[in-house]
C-alpha cells in the first residue's frame, strides 16, 4: 500500500512546489512523514494500519523530489546521476536496517510489531 500510494505524493508536493517554491511544501512534507510514519504504531486495527501506510505512501511520494533537487542543486553536473542514484538506494538501505532491527529487538519485547514504528 505505501509503495502503490507514492505517485499522489509525487504529484500533489511536485504541484505545489512548483506553485509555492520548494521549501514550505518540504517542510509540511517532512512533519506529515513523521507524524504519519510515528503514528503507525499506534494504530488498532488492520483498516487504520492500511489507510495509515497509504498516507505515508503519498508523503513518502511527496518527500523524494523536493529532497533529491534540493540535495543535488549544488553538485557538481558530472555527478549528478551518480547521487541521484545513492538518493534512492537510501529506501533500499532503510528497509534492510529495519528487518534486521525486526529480527534482533521487535520479537524480544512485548510491544510487538509496534516497535518497528
């Protein structure tokens, strides 16, 4: 669900950044991704899970453009596309981290999957 929700975030900050400049719509961004992402753990059912992972879809959506021009504005021309590239690996790279977080301290405590949140 958060992979499939990503394009709306992608168009809706792409919008509004080009509309009001890349730095507020960032901002908004960044607390609705954390807001979302903490309040994950708090959900009670299966329904409030999967509309909460949809809504960080689309603000994880929202969060790469804006974060990926504004980090690569400054580089060099020549590397452009190699960052680019790291940029998004860092999704890759987190995943990787959170199932070996999953493996080693989510089963040994009593929160359960919410831990992961």
């Amino acid at each position: 669900m958060t992979l499939s929700c990503r394009f709306v975030g992608a168009i809706l900050f792409g919008i509004a950044s080009d509309r009001f400049g890349r730095k507020w719509p960032l901002i908004v961004n960044i607390i609705l991704y954390g807001t979302i992402g903490i309040s994950t753990g708090f959900c009670q059912s299966y329904v409030q899970f999967i509309v909460t992972r949809a809504l960080y879809g689309v603000s994880m959506g929202g969060i790469y453009g804006n974060c990926a021009s504004t980090a690569l504005e400054n580089a060099p021309i020549p590397t452009r596309g190699l960052l680019s590239g790291l940029l998004q690996q860092g999704y890759v790279l987190g995943l990787i981290m959170a199932a070996i977080w999953n493996f080693v301290a989510v089963n040994s405590q009593s929160y359960g999957w919410r831990m992961a949140f």
